[in-house]
C-alpha cells in the first residue's frame, strides 16, 4: 500500500493530491452507509454484540475491510460506547435499557484509503438531558467543521468546539481527539477538541484528517478501564461523540463521511 503519496508539511501532516479525494468520498460513504444500515437495530433488549456481529457482516458484504479487527489486538469491527463510556467501548452481551445512548464508530478501508466515522443511536424514547447532550455534541462537530479551510489553524477548530459546548455548560474530554488519516488508519495531526484561536499548524488544502469531539454533562475527565480499551467518564456522567472525516479543500472542507440516507443525528433531523 502506498503510504506516501503527497508531500509532508514541516509538521509531518501529509497533504494529498486533488485525485485522492474520490478514494476519501468512497471509503468515507461505506463507513456512512453501514452506519445508516444499523439504526433499525439499535432498540431496548438488543446487545452491542448483535450490532457490531451485522456490522461485520455489512463490512464483508460492501467488499470493504475492517480497519479495526486485529488492531492492536482488537477484535471487533466497531467501537460500541454505552452512557458514560466515552469511547472505545467492546462490544458484547448486555443488553441496551429503554433510554440508553450509544455511540457506534466504524472504520473501514476501500482501496487503500480509510474511511473513519461514528454517531449518536437512541435506544428507545430519548431522555430530554441526553437529547441536549446528543444536540450539543452533533452542533459542535458542525461548528468545528464550518472553521475548517486554507489559512485557518487546528487551534481555531479547537477553540470553536470548546467554547460552544462550554457555553451550554458541558465539558469537552481532552483526553482523546481526532487525526490525520488517508492511506493509513492514525497520522499527524493530534486534533485536539480544544484549543485557543491561531495556535497549532496551519491548515493546507489537500490535508484529511477526522473531528470526533467527545463531550460530557459532567467533568471531563475519563479513565480507561482494565480492558485497556473501554473509556468512561469518571464522574459517571453521559457522554456522547460524533465523528466524521474531512479533507481540506481550496476554498474550505469537504466531509467526506456524510450520511447517504440522512442519518447522522439520531432524530434524523
């Protein structure tokens, strides 16, 4: 596989080619349609294990690979997080309660190039404190997003995420952030949710790289459990994430994860 395409800023970001693009948009609308594929799914009584066990099947079925089974020993192709588990929660046999909230993150590679994304699921009739962290999350990936373009800077997408969500007085974990992807799965740059305005590197046309902010009702501090993958919040607080992928582009951004069927926010608004 070629992971060398482009050129690399003095930051190690590598910028792409305006070809590579269209791999972007593929493998990005794969991961979208699975993602799209499991709403049906996700209802009180069912288990994480059964979504993520179709999930592999819709992997297989698209022709796509899981970037996620065999990664570092990962064995499953989603990452299912629960309530207060921010992220990279295991699939697996417990069963979804009538209110609980999920986040479902699925990465797939279609010709080389790595398609990354995840979003909010409602199993059953959505609390109302949920469905304002669930709103705040989604408008402030959106608000992130609209400040990516040539000139700006990783530290104004930061500062764009932090201050909505602070505004609504909800906290944004600063433990995990988002990355450069392309031909491969994690790169240069750390996206950090976070930040002040004109701090960090400067962002090019040609740079792909994911926005994935994870915010909390509560404090954001998190601890990984022994698993040595599960997320949760420390105060046991909610916490939700959307994610999606993004290339830079002349005169702005391209998301390149959208969803096919309209689909990306859990009320499909």
């Amino acid at each position: 596989m070629d992971t060398t395409r482009g050129r690399l800023t003095k930051d190690g970001i590598r910028i792409y080619e305006p070809a590579d693009f269209a791999g972007m948009h593929a493998a990005g609308a794969v991961a979208a349609r699975i993602l799209d594929e499991i709403a049906p799914l996700v209802f009180p009584g069912q288990t994480t294990e059964a979504i993520d066990a179709r999930i592999t099947e819709l992997v297989e079925e698209s022709g796509s690979t899981s970037a996620t089974i065999g990664y570092k020993g990962y064995q499953h192709a989603s990452c299912i997080s629960v309530n207060h588990v921010v992220c990279h929660g295991i699939p697996g046999p417990k069963l979804l309660k009538d209110g609980d909230i999920l986040n479902v993150d699925v990465t797939v590679i279609v010709d080389g190039w790595y398609g990354d994304t995840s979003r909010m699921y409602v199993a059953g009739k959505l609390p109302r404190k949920a469905e304002r962290l669930i709103e705040v999350t989604h408008d402030a990936l959106m608000k992130g997003i609209e400040v990516v373009r040539p000139g700006a800077t990783f530290g104004d997408i930061g500062y764009a995420i932090q201050t909505f969500v602070e505004g609504h007085r909800m906290s944004v974990v600063r433990d995990f952030c988002g990355h450069g992807l392309g031909r491969v799965f994690h790169a240069p740059p750390n996206v950090l949710h976070y930040g002040r305005p004109g701090t960090g590197a400067v962002l090019e046309e040609g740079m792909f790289f994911t926005i994935e902010p994870m915010v909390n009702l509560g404090r954001p501090e998190t601890k990984t459990l022994a698993d040595d993958w599960t997320a949760v919040t420390r105060d046991k607080s909610l916490s939700a994430q959307f994610e999606h992928s993004v290339g830079v582009t002349a005169d702005g951004v391209e998301i390149f994860t959208l969803s096919p069927a309209g689909k990306f926010h859990p009320t499909y608004g």
